[in-house]
C-alpha cells in the first residue's frame, strides 16, 4: 500500500489566477498550518500557545550589540563570501559535530543554510525525484512535511519515537514493504510537535534499518541543547525509564548513512537565519553545490556574529544555562494550568526539553473546530493535523511554553479550558 503524496488539504490550496499557468509542484502548495494559526493569533491579540519561537526576552540583544563592531572590522563582513559557509564557522560546527558524535568531522562535509529549514530542502533536492518514498515520524515536524510536500515526496508517517516495539518494528514493516524508501526523516531529541525523544536503543535500530535498506537518516535535531528534564529523561509508554535524552548518541554516531541537521535558532537567535547539514564525504560535494546554484551562500555579515557569539568564551554555556532554566519554568507552569484547568479532558506526556507540549482531547473531537473557538476565548494552539502526513488523529494539539509571557500561560490554559467546553456544549 502506498499513501499519495504530502499535498495540503484542498480547502487551504491557494488558487492560482489561471491566466498564470504555475508549475505542478506549486499549484498543490499551501500555506502552513502554523503561519496561519500565528497570524489569527495575532490579529486577535490572543495569548499565543501557537508559536515555536524562543522567548523573546532571552534573545542576545545585548551580546550581538557588544560583539558587531568587532564583526565589521574583519575584512569580508559586508562581502561575498564562501558560498557553502564561513570557512570558521564550517570548522567550529565540524569540531562540534565531532565531540557529539566521536567520529572525526571535516569541515568540507558541512555546509552553512538559511536556518535548518533550508538544509531540509537542500537534502531534498539532492537525493529526490518527485514521488519518491519518505518516512517520516508519526506525527512529524510541519515544516518538514511542507518541504517534502514541495518536493512531491510520497510520504508514509510510521510511529518511531513512540513505537512500543524498540525494534521500531512498524518502520521496519514499511521498509520490507516497499517502495524503496530515499529518506527517513526524524527529530530525535524533544521534537517537534511531540516533546519525545527516541532513546538509545531505538536509535540503533532505527541506523541498523538505515544500513540494511539504504535509506538515508536526516536527523534533525535543533532542540538537542535545550535538556531541562527530570532525572532519569522521559518515561515511555511502558512505563520504563528512558535514558536522559542527552546521553543518547546522536543518530551520525551510529551509521554512515545520516545527514545531520543544525541549528542556531533556538540557542541563538531564528533572525540569524542560520542552520547547517553535516553530510557523509560521498554527499558532500552535491550538497556544497546545490547550496551554490541556489542562493551563492549565507551572509558573511551573520555568521561572523554567530561565531564571534558561539566563541566567545563562556557565552554560549551561560545561555544554554539560562535557556533552560526559563523554559522549565515555562513548562512547569503550563502542566501544572493544565492539569489545574483541564484535568482528565486532555492527556498529554511531560517532555525532557525543548518548546512543546502535545496533547489529546481524551473525549475525541477535532481540534481544528475547537481553535476558533479557542480564539474567540483570546487563545491559539496548532491543531493536531497540521502534523500529520496522512490519516491525522485530529483530537491532538501542540501548545507551545516557549514564547508566551509566563504570568500568561495560565489564563491561556484557561481559555483553553473554556474554549474546550464551548466544544462540548456543541
Ligand atoms: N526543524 C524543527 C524540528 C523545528 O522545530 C524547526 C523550527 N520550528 C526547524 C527545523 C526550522 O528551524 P530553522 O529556524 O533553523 O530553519
């Protein structure tokens, strides 16, 4: 069996003027889900759960401030530059990539992108054909199955994170069954929508499945620094400890067969626009290329601030402090409104990290309907479905900690609640 292509719903389709014949990739291409959820929020002056940004006020302002003229003065900052990145910085995230992973990086396997985002669409159109075969989590990253959507991709969603089995058996049945698959896509660590994280012992077999069928593994991973879990990591579904996420090894520790995909936005700044991919050596040269023809490279400006940020002694480790210090605050208030708030009408799990809660409506109904309702009460959340390649459990709904002011999280929670019983009451 195998499920069409990730196109949008046809009620949200933009509907191209006909005396303008677009191209049949862009005719099926739909605004994402969670734009549209920000903008309503925003017009409304909602309290937005809706937004995966970091918290504004923790944003280096100040930092950025002290380090720009000392950018300025190097020569090259307002010029063209390395197409495939600043060669400095290629060789801090290689010196990175090669702590986290314990295998030695060069740096002409990375190359620099307008945020993770595009590394994504890079990979895609490296290794993609449309209608070729994707896998993808269950459910999975929007802005993720928005590229693949770009790119035709045949998308099949198969639990990975939350397969009971740890064989990850269900994708091993996808796999067997064919058609071949290209990629299979994942956020291992608090993903997005989910909060999960795949333990140590799925990550081997999800690379051990990667080897024996020759698909390429991307992981993306932008939450990974962002740990501020209970002791012993998450719990799963068996009630059985998980490893502390950040113990477990990142998926390009475990096979040759993984594009690796980084981020700076959420330990830095998202206005930096700066992601990257670590590729294997035979990849790297078609992914350093296809980086060229499409833009001739990042800002020079940008990256010498995010490595005069990254390499400023004792920075990034005081962040990383503060980020997760703020966002288990966050958290911790958000689950206790809920519980407070919602009690047994949602079930949702408590993640180790990262921006997001997920969560079902335990008496069904469609979250889609509840969110103009939720607007009304002055509240936006991101509909379940938004996350679903095919077949959408349409009772979930990912709520974001990250962003909103915390002294409003709970009035969200609250509305929330409100908004739930309107459902209710039909
Ligand atoms: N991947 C995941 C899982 C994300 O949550 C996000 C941001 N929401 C991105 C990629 C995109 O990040 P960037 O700003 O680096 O493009």
């Amino acid at each position: 069996m195998t499920t069409p292509p990730a196109t949008p719903s046809p009620d949200r389709a933009p509907r191209a003027d006909p005396a303008w014949r677009v191209s049949r990739h862009a005719s099926g291409l739909a605004p994402s889900v969670i734009a549209e959820a920000l903008r309503e929020a925003a017009e409304g002056g909602a309290i937005s759960l809706a937004a995966g940004c970091p918290a504004e006020e923790t944003l280096p302002v100040a930092e950025t401030r002290a380090l720009v003229e000392r950018v300025l003065a190097r020569p090259g900052a307002l010029q063209y530059g390395d197409t495939n990145g600043l060669p400095g910085l290629r060789t801090w995230i290689a010196q990175d990539t090669a702590r986290r992973t314990g295998r030695s990086v060069a740096s002409g396997q990375v190359v620099i992108t307008h945020g993770s985002q595009q590394a994504l669409d890079l990979v895609c159109r490296a290794l993609l054909d449309p209608g070729d075969t994707v896998i993808v989590d269950r459910p999975s990253y929007s802005g993720a199955l928005h590229v693949l959507g770009l790119h035709q991709a045949r998308v099949r969603a198969v639990p990975i994170a939350t397969d009971p089995d740890p064989d990850l058996s269900a994708l091993e049945g996808v796999l067997a069954e064919g058609p071949p698959a290209r990629l299979v896509y994942v956020v291992p660590n608090f993903a997005n929508p989910t909060g999960a994280s795949l333990t140590a012992g799925r990550r081997r077999a999800l690379a051990r499945l990667a080897d024996q069928y020759g698909c390429v593994v991307v992981e993306d991973d932008p939450y990974r620094d962002l740990a501020f879990g209970p002791a012993g990591g998450d719990t799963d579904e068996q009630g059985e400890q998980q490893e502390q996420p950040e113990q477990a090894p990142p998926l390009a520790a475990l096979s040759d067969r993984v594009v690796t995909l980084g981020s700076f936005s959420k330990v830095l700044s998202p206005a930096a626009r700066t992601g990257y991919l670590v590729a294997p050596e035979p990849l790297a040269p078609l992914l350093r290329t296809m980086k060229e023809a499409v833009d001739l490279g990042n800002s020079a400006f940008t990256q010498a601030l995010v490595l005069a940020l990254v390499t400023e002694p004792g920075l990034l480790e005081r962040r990383l402090a503060t980020l997760r210090s703020v966002y288990r605050d966050r958290q911790k208030i958000m689950v206790a409104a809920l519980g407070s708030y919602l009690g047994e009408e949602l079930e949702f799990q408590v993640p180790a990290g990262g921006f997001f809660v997920w969560g079902r409506l335990t008496g069904g109904g469609d979250t889609r309907a509840l969110l103009p309702l939720a607007l009304r009460e002055g509240v936006a959340f991101v509909p379940g479905a938004a996350f679903y390649a095919h077949d959408p459990d349409v009772s979930t709904l990912r709520l974001s900690y990250a962003a909103a002011d915390p002294t409003r999280l709970g009035p969200g929670c609250l509305r929330l609640a409100r908004a739930v019983g309107r459902l209710r009451a039909g």
